[in-house]
C-alpha cells in the first residue's frame, strides 16, 4: 500500500485505468491514521489511498469515524480541544501534516461541503461564492466575475440565481443552498472535494440533484464522499470504504462490495443485519 | 363548571368508596382552582409593580419639569443666579460628547475582548477574564471617578471631557465584553466551521462571518452600555466636573447632563430645581429614545 519510494505525483494519473482502486494514482495516501478525542480514540489505524478524479464513498453507521475520517483530511480537527491527530496523511506526496505545511493552504486545495447547508447569513449569493478567493486576496473584477459563473456552473445552480445574484443566500431553498455551497467551495479551484452527508438534510429531488452534481464532479475533481446512505453511495461513489467502530473494514470498488463483499461485517452490514 | 370526573374514577370498586373519592377531588378541585387563580393574580401584581415606576416617573417628571422644558432650555446656556430662564444646552451636547469619546474607546476594548474569549486563548485565560468581566461590572462607579481622576486628572492638572469620557468607558468595557460574548456564542459554529475550511484566516472568519453575522447583537450591547452610562454622575464629579459654559476643547471641564441635575437640585434656588426636573426629563428622554432604537434593531434581527 505504501509505494511511498516511487512518490507519486499528479502526472501519473494520466496512467490511472487500472482495474484495482488501491493501484490507480492517489489523490490522498493515508497511513496508519489514528485520531483522539481526549482519552477516547475514533479511528483506530486507517490506511487508505484516495484514488483521483474518483469518487470515494465512506460507508458506515452513525459514530464510525467517517466525519472524523474526513475531517482529518482537511487539519480541521486542529480547532477541537483534546483532538489528537496521529499517522501520516500525504495530499498528492505531500505530508499535510508537516510541521512547516499551513493549514490555511491546505483547506485551499481541500474544500469542504457540510451535512447541513451553511451559507453566510450576512452575504449574497455572489458573495457567498466569492469570499474564499476574496479573502486570499483576489482583486480582479473580471476575474472574479469568471469565477462566479465557472463555480456556480460547476455546482449546477447558475441558471437558477444568474438574475438575483445580489439576493441573500439564505433566500434558496435547501437545495440551492447545498449547491450554492458546493460553489462556493469549488470557486477557490480545490483539488479534493470533501462532503459530509451533504444529502442527509434534503428532499429526495433535491438528493438527485446534488447526488448527479456529485457523479459529474467526480470527472474532474477528487471526491471524499461521507454517508450513512447505502443507495447513495452505490449510486454516485467509483469505489467505496466501509467504516465500523473506528477501523477501516472494507475498501474497494463499490461494484465489488456490494455485490461481493468480501467481509463478513460488510456483509452484515450492507443486508442490514447488524445494529 | 361542574369537575369532570377522571377516567379511573369512573368504574367504582364499590359505591361507598367511589362517593368518597369523588368528594375529596371535589375539594381539591375547588382549592386548587383557587390557589390557581391566588398565583395568576400574584404575578398580574407582580408585573404592575414592575411598570409602574417608570410610568409613574415619567409622569412625575412631565408634571414638575415640564412646564420648563421648553425651546430656550434646550438651546440657551445656564443663566447667573438669579435671573430667571437660561437653558443646559451645554450639558445636553457634553453628555453626548461624554458618551460618544466612552463608545469609542469601549467599543475596540469590549467587542476585541468577547472575541478572545470566544474565540482565542485557552480555557484558563477565558474564565479568567469572564470573572474579571464580572467583577468589574460589579464595581461602584465612583471607584472609576477616583482611578480617573488620580491617574489621568492628576497629571493633566485639569478637569476634563477626555477625563469624564475615559471614567464612562470603563464602566462600558465589561459591559460591552459579556454582551459581545454572548451574541457570539449564538452564531452557529457551522459558519465558523465553513469559514475554517475555505482556507480562510481565523481573523478573516472573525471578522467577515462572525463578527459580521452577530454585528446586530454588537450593536445592540454596544448602545445599551451607552445608555447606562449617559445617567452615571458619580464616575464625572471629579473628571468632567462640569461646566457652566461651553468646552471650548476636550482638555477643559465639560458639563454633563447628569452633573448639572446635581447641581441645580441640590441649589437653593425655586427656578434651577424645575430646571432639574427638565434637565432629568431630558435624561431619561435619551436613554428611552436609545432602548426605542435598540428595540428596532433586536426586532429586525428576529425577523
């Protein structure tokens, strides 16, 4: 698992056709993840590789670790008092964990869309999306106008808001707002997109919308996509990693293990015969 | 109204026992409903004695300072003992300065200090200044006037407006620290979070999103301090001290509105203690047309 000697980079992905996940480019390369809260540990030891421009779906039941997983990814845990983050994570060969890496730089490549749809209450949609590339210092107008457009194409939503632009983005209903965030996300250019049950608070039409949103970015972004929804990641992810109590149980391309799992707690868990 | 008897009571065990029981929940009911409507009626009180000073104190105040309250008082300065009309327009525009040179040395202190207890510094250092928050809301505002008036009158070997400002924000500062606190506590950590995870500085997600989100409740705590120090007169005795004509500058004593209440109604003149009443009237005025003002911004922000 860790073909840390060949190092790779972002050019081998042009090579990344094979069949296995674990031997296509890595977008992440996470070894032997460990993470505490306080005396408690959430993640016991995970080794995964994310493969790029895929998605990648974290299955398991509610206080497994996938948000803890996925948060990891992104140096948020660093704000939570008594977090503890141990193993190494490298983000394109790159150890993100390194004393002299920023965090702010790296929450730049690696954006985030939450279980519940946050737009700033204070800001427009055009400044929702805007505010990332605003504050890392952004000035041009024509640039930031392009942005506008390319993110909220991106995210599916320009046609909806293109003529209200100026209006608030808690005026949307849930879904645009889910969206509006993925755009927002998306308009600081990431190279990984990670979501945490971004569906989990939406209706079944606006679920499809975004689980289609989801399918399409997958083509040319890096995909972490957390959920307790089985159809939804048998639906959207390439491949899928199954979580129970911390440790990483199953991963591989989702085809295969809800098919053929090819562990028994996968199993369990998939035909729901597990609590 | 007639009690219904309840479900259970309804298939008696035996016709002795069921009149018996019917009876005893008769009473209760009756004592019940009385002690009921005892408290309703304890609380209506309650309520009316919590209005009825300031009603009564408005009234008392228009029926002895109205008369008083006129153009000339609002726009002419004091007049000598002993002639007759002359106005506190000097003290009106004082207490506002007073109040305005307060706000903009308390509002940076205050509004940064919630912040860092919000948002920086470990769980030691927060504690530590939420108690110090506390107690110094809890100091006596004439212990302000003597700190001031040792450490900055002193030395300037002047009465002053700046003096009188600086002794009232000090009174602002706890003020403004737990209200800031407090409205920053209810922004949802998810825009904190969504902030974070744009790649965004802590400062940036301070100042553009939470600050940004709670700026209402900032206001709001920030022109309630206000108001609270626009009546304070101990904290001024010995900064501002008072001034029977203009300021000509923020280095020389300043009347305030406050000050010149004391004054005139400890005098012994008929005339200075109706314009007292006026002068207080005009106090109070302010300070509910500042409730009036925050009033409106807490309603829009719950729209």
């Amino acid at each position: 698992m860790s073909e840390s000697a060949s190092d790779p980079k972002r050019t081998v992905s042009s090579s990344a056709e094979g069949a296995d996940p674990q031997r296509r480019s890595s977008a992440f390369q996470i070894e032997d993840l460990h993470v505490w809260f306080g005396n408690r540990a959430a993640l016991h030891g995970i080794s995964l590789n994310i493969p790029v421009h895929q998605v990648t779906g974290i299955i398991g039941p509610s206080g497994c670790g996938k948000s803890t997983f996925l948060r990891a990814l992104n140096r948020m845990h660093e704000f939570i008092p008594g977090a503890r983050v141990q193993g190494r994570i490298r983000l394109f060969g790159e150890d993100i964990y390194e004393a002299s890496g920023d965090p702010i730089l790296l929450r730049r490549r690696v954006g985030m869309v939450f279980q519940k749809s946050n737009p700033f209450p204070t800001m427009s949609i055009q400044e929702n999306v805007l505010i990332g590339l605003r504050l890392a210092g952004t000035r041009n107008r024509d640039l930031l106008e392009e942005r506008l457009e390319e993110a909220l194409r991106m995210a599916a939503l320009w046609s909806e808001v293109k003529d209200r632009l100026h209006a608030p983005g808690i005026e949307l209903s849930g879904g645009q707002q889910q969206r509006l965030c993925i755009a927002r996300a998306l308009a600081v250019r990431p190279e990984v997109l990670l979501m945490d049950e971004p569906c989990s608070a939406l209706d079944p039409i606006a679920t499809a919308q975004i689980e289609s949103l989801i399918r399409d970015l997958g083509q040319r972004y890096s995909i972490v996509l957390a959920t307790h929804n089985l159809q939804e990641a048998g639906r959207t992810a390439d491949c899928t990693a199954f979580f129970l109590e911390g440790r990483l149980i199953e991963f591989g391309s989702t085809k295969k293990l809800f098919t053929n799992p090819s562990q028994k707690q996968t199993e369990d868990y998939l035909t729901g015969r597990f609590t | 109204m007639s009690p219904l008897p309840s479900p259970s009571h309804s298939k008696p065990h035996s016709q002795k026992e069921a009149s018996n029981e019917e009876g005893a929940d008769f009473r209760h009911f009756w004592i019940r409903k009385v002690v009921d409507r005892f408290f309703q009626i304890l609380s209506i009180l309650a309520a009316i004695v919590v209005i009825s000073p300031l009603l009564l104190v408005f009234v008392f105040l228009l029926s002895s300072g109205g008369s008083s309250l006129t153009w000339d008082f609002l726009t002419q300065l004091p007049k000598p003992v002993g002639e007759t009309g002359g106005g506190m327009a000097n003290a009106i525009v004082g207490s506002c300065i007073l109040v305005a040179i307060a706000t903009v040395i308390a509002t940076p202190v205050g509004v940064l200090g919630g912040v860092c207890v919000c948002e920086y510094g470990d769980a030691r250092l927060r504690a530590a200044i939420r108690f110090t928050a506390d107690v110094l809301n809890g100091v006596p505002s004439i212990i302000w006037g003597i700190v001031v008036y040792s450490w900055v009158v002193l030395r300037m070997k002047t009465f002053s407006g700046l003096a009188g400002g600086l002794a009232l924000s000090f009174i602002m500062i706890p003020l403004i620290l737990r209200t800031t606190e407090d409205v920053i506590r209810l922004v949802p950590s998810a825009y904190r979070e969504a902030g974070l995870a744009l790649g965004l500085r802590r400062s940036q997600v301070i100042l553009h999103i939470i600050l940004a989100t709670a700026r209402r409740g900032v206001l709001t705590g920030v022109l309630l301090a206000a108001a609270r120090v626009a009546g304070e007169t101990a904290p001024l005795l010995f900064t501002a001290f008072g001034n029977r004509v203009w300021a000509a500058h923020l280095q020389e004593p300043m009347a305030a509105l406050p000050l010149q209440i004391f004054t005139y109604a400890i005098s012994p003149y008929p005339d200075w203690h109706r314009q007292a009443w006026a002068g207080a009237l005009v106090l109070l005025g302010l300070v509910f047309f500042m409730s009036i003002v925050v009033r409106t911004l807490t309603r829009d922000r719950s729209r």
